[in-house]
C-alpha cells in the first residue's frame, strides 16, 4: 500500500511501515529492506517531489520478491498518476 503527497521539494522522502503482523524482527527487517531497494528504483522515474508512506501488509512476507516487485511497481504507477492529475 502506498501513500504520498506532492510536495514542492525535488528530494522524495519514503517512509516504510513494517507492524509485527508481518513477522518477526528478521522477517520484517527483510521486508523492509525489499521495499527500500524497490522504492529507490521506483523514484528515478518521477520527476517531481513527494512525501511518500508504504505499508507492507501481511502478506508480503510471504510473496517471492518479484511478486512484491510487481506489486510495488503497479501501487507506484498508481499513486503517482494520481498526484499528477491532482
């Protein structure tokens, strides 16, 4: 799930939301890790600033991290479309 707000700022400040429901330490460490990596790859391709939050749900630690990376890239593509057309 991803969360942002367009900001006049050109750096883009990801936050990452990561609750004990995801696993233990190492697990949501993991998780955390996955989404950072995507999140940074996902923010050379916007060319404006933005406040960004995502939250991984259950599930993810559980997916193979192309599937996380699929669905990080349609979540993205998602918010971003949006914040453009606002």
């Amino acid at each position: 799930m991803v969360h942002a707000r367009r900001t006049d700022q050109p750096p883009i400040r990801a936050g990452f939301v990561v609750s004990k429901a995801i696993g233990n330490a190492v697990t949501r460490n993991r998780v955390k890790r996955q989404l950072r990596h995507l999140v940074a790859e996902s923010t050379r391709s916007t060319t404006f600033g933005m406040d960004v939050v995502v939250r991984a749900l259950p599930p993810a630690s559980r997916r193979p991290a192309a599937a996380l990376r699929s669905d990080l890239r349609s979540a993205w593509a998602q918010t971003v479309e949006r914040l453009e057309a606002a």
